[in-house]
C-alpha cells in the first residue's frame, strides 16, 4: 500500500524491473482482445454472407464436429445427412462437446452458431493470454495479436475446426506451467489433448522434462503432469 491508501499497480523488488499488477496487465491487454474479436467477426459475417449462414461453415472435417455436437456419444454412422464414423472423430471430443454445452444440449438449430461461437471465443481469449503473458515480460501487449491473427485460427474458425480451442488450450497450459500451476498445467494439457491430440506433444515433452536432471534449472514439473493427459488420452481412445 501507498503512503495515502492506495494499492500500487505493481511490485518492485532491488534490482528488478516492476511487475504489472493482474488488474492493470488485464486492463493493457483488453484492448489487444477486443480488436482481435472485432476482425474475426468481421470475418465472420463477410464469410456467412458468402456461404449463406452460419451452417455454411459445416464443410470438411467440421461435418463430424456438427454431428458430434449434436449427440456426444452418438454411435450412429449416418445421421442428419452425414456419415462418419463416430469413434474416430469421438477422440477429439473437446470442441464439440463445448459447442453440444453451448447449443443448451445440442439443439439443432443452435449447434452451428455454437461450433462459430466456441471459436471466436477461444481466438479472442488466445489474444488476451498472449497479451497478458507479453506484458508481463516487459513487451507491448500489441505482440499478443501476433498468435490470435495466424492463418490457421482463421481457417479453424471459418470450417468449424478444432485448432482454435486447442491453441487457447495450450497456450493456457504453457502459461500455467511458467507460473508453477501445475495441477491447472495439467488440467489444461488434458483438455486440449482431448480436443486435438497433436498437443500431446508438449505433455510428452513436459514428461521428459520432468524425468531427465539438469543444473541449474528451475524447479521441474512433477512426471504426473505430463503423464495425466497421456494417460487420459488413451484411455478415452480405448474406450
């Protein structure tokens, strides 16, 4: 506390550079997320005027999603038009089990705006870590644009795919992990390997951190932090 009451923005400790207080690194960062969400409406709405509407984004790999969301743990392989083969696609069950939650249980008329909803949301929260995380290391919040605005994100969003999800996913982890939260780290890494089962790389990798000594190096994560999305993973593959 200052000499008149009020909280300092910030910490300083002798010899280091002051670090931003929560409330005014989210307050700097705001603005990061608000421009991001803003563009990829835009882009959305320039999009559904030329596809004809949100269930013009169903395409490709994102028809497996919509049916997914629709009914989670369908076993049907022709259904609402589409055929697919539910246990394959099951395994990414993350993005379309959130969009079955956001269209109130998968009500058909709401589950295409669910799936777009789901993503904007999770470009625009991508945007506000990144910003936070770039303030917090002496950057311009501006820097937390530059991973919300890759070109995959943008197809992710405009096909119904799962990588917008699971980049907020690890990126959350990643950050949770530099901060030492590491049974959040682990929640996190677990989420997004069910929504896309590429980023069980980074939890392999954090397992093999966490195994192999070295000097000099900060406190590792626990071997369980790794292994919790592996070992989850696979049992929902199994299943």
């Amino acid at each position: 506390m200052s000499a008149d009451g009020e909280a300092v923005a910030g910490t300083h400790a002798p010899g280091r550079p002051s670090v931003p207080s929560g409330r005014a690194t989210l307050r700097a960062a705001l603005p990061v997320a608000v421009a991001v969400l803003a563009l990829h409406v835009v882009f959305v709405v320039a999009r559904a005027a030329l596809v004809g509407g949100l269930d013009g984004f169903v395409v490709y790999d994102g028809r497996a999603y919509f049916r997914i969301a629709l009914d989670p743990l369908t076993r049907a392989v022709s259904d609402h038009g589409i055929t697919f083969t539910p246990a394959y696609w099951q395994t990414r069950i993350g993005y379309p089990l959130t969009a079955w939650l956001g269209s109130l249980g998968g009500r058909h008329a709401l589950v295409a705006a669910a799936l777009v909803v789901v993503n904007l949301l999770a470009v625009t929260g991508i945007a506000l870590v990144a910003a936070c995380t770039a303030r917090r290391l002496g950057r311009g919040v501006w820097w937390g644009a530059v991973p919300a605005l890759w070109a995959g994100f943008l197809v992710g969003l405009g096909q119904d795919l799962t990588e917008p999800l699971a980049g907020l996913l690890l990126l959350g982890a990643l950050v949770l992990l530099r901060s030492h939260r590491h049974l959040l780290a682990a929640l996190a890494l677990t989420a997004a390997a069910l929504t896309r089962e590429t980023t069980l790389l980074v939890a392999a990798a954090v397992l093999v951190v966490s195994l192999v000594p070295s000097r000099g190096r900060r406190t590792a994560p626990g071997w369980w932090v790794g292994t919790l999305p592996l070992a989850v993973y696979a049992g929902w593959r199994t299943w």
